[in-house]
C-alpha cells in the first residue's frame, strides 16, 4: 500500500534517506510507548533499516510539533464550559423544581488529573532528556496520541486502530 500524505506536509518530508514510512511509524512508536531512541534504533534495525538514535530524535523533533498542528485543528472540543452551557439551555424550558442542579465535586482536580497518569508514566523509561524543548516536544507527541486512543479527534473512525487514525491525520 503507497504512503499518501498531504501536500502541507509533504515539503517537510523532502531530503530525507528514510522512507516516509519508516520515518512516521518510528515517530509513532516513540509517542506510543515507552521506548529509549536506542530501543526504536534496535527495532529498525530488527526490521532491516540502518537507524542511528540520534537521527531518531531529529525525527521526533521535526515531526511532532506537525503531528500537535494536526490534531489540534482536528481536536473535538471536551470540557465543562459546552456541558454547562447545555444544562442552562435544557433548564430553559423546565419547570422550576424540575431544573438539573450542577453538583460541584470538592476533589475534582484529583478526577481530572487521572486523564493525566498515561502520559506520566511514560518519560521514565526513556532516559530522561537533555534539554526542555526535547522534554516538551516528546510529551507533546505522547499526548496527542492519547487524543487519538481516546477518540477525541472529529473524523477519526471508532473502527480503526490508532496507528491508523493518526496515518489518517498525515493524510488529511
């Protein structure tokens, strides 16, 4: 099956010794789980592809602030301000003592942080990182896949695996 990718992004591609399918399926696989560069340069080169580490995190630190400007521009809008506003429009037409009551939960941050605790686990087994931007960058990349696992991506088909959801983003 040929690699397609938009026309946007393919100038970003151009120059490259890699295919674009080595290239987005390492980048992948580094937001995805918890691998070191060494480790993903152990796959590659499992699979027959010649990968030093160091131009895997030029990969990552090329190509995921791309990947971020995708799913951004694609994000489903979650949060409390479109379930509040829903519940004033439904209160509009009930009678007063049928009127649904916003409950404030006192620990609220420790339910919000929960959506957090994937992306937490990850950095440990990556080594740690040399500077802020490569932390930042990375944990950008991982984050935005966990958009993508839990569907929150307009367009993303529910019948797909992730990979496939995120080549659908390159696509696009």
């Amino acid at each position: 099956m040929p690699f397609n990718i938009s026309s946007e992004l393919l100038k970003h591609f151009k120059g490259f010794c890699s295919s674009l399918e080595i290239i987005r399926l390492l980048v992948y696989m580094k937001c995805r789980f918890s691998l070191s560069y060494p480790d993903l340069e152990e796959m590659a080169s499992i699979r027959g592809a010649k990968i030093d580490h160091a131009t895997l995190q030029r990969w990552v630190i090329k190509f995921v602030p791309l990947i971020d400007a995708a799913v951004r521009k694609r994000k489903k809008r979650v949060g409390s301000d479109s379930n509040i506003s829903a519940l004033k429009a439904a209160n509009k037409y009930l009678h007063k003592d049928q009127q649904i009551e916003v409950r404030q939960v006192k620990y609220l941050n420790n339910i919000v942080g929960q959506n957090h605790r994937f992306i937490k686990k990850r950095p440990k087994p990556m080594l740690g990182f040399k500077s802020f931007r490569s932390a930042k960058i990375t944990i950008t990349g991982t984050e935005n896949i966990r958009i993508i696992q839990k569907e929150q991506i307009i367009e993303s088909n529910n019948n797909l695996s992730t990979f496939a959801n995120f080549k659908m983003l390159m696509v696009a």
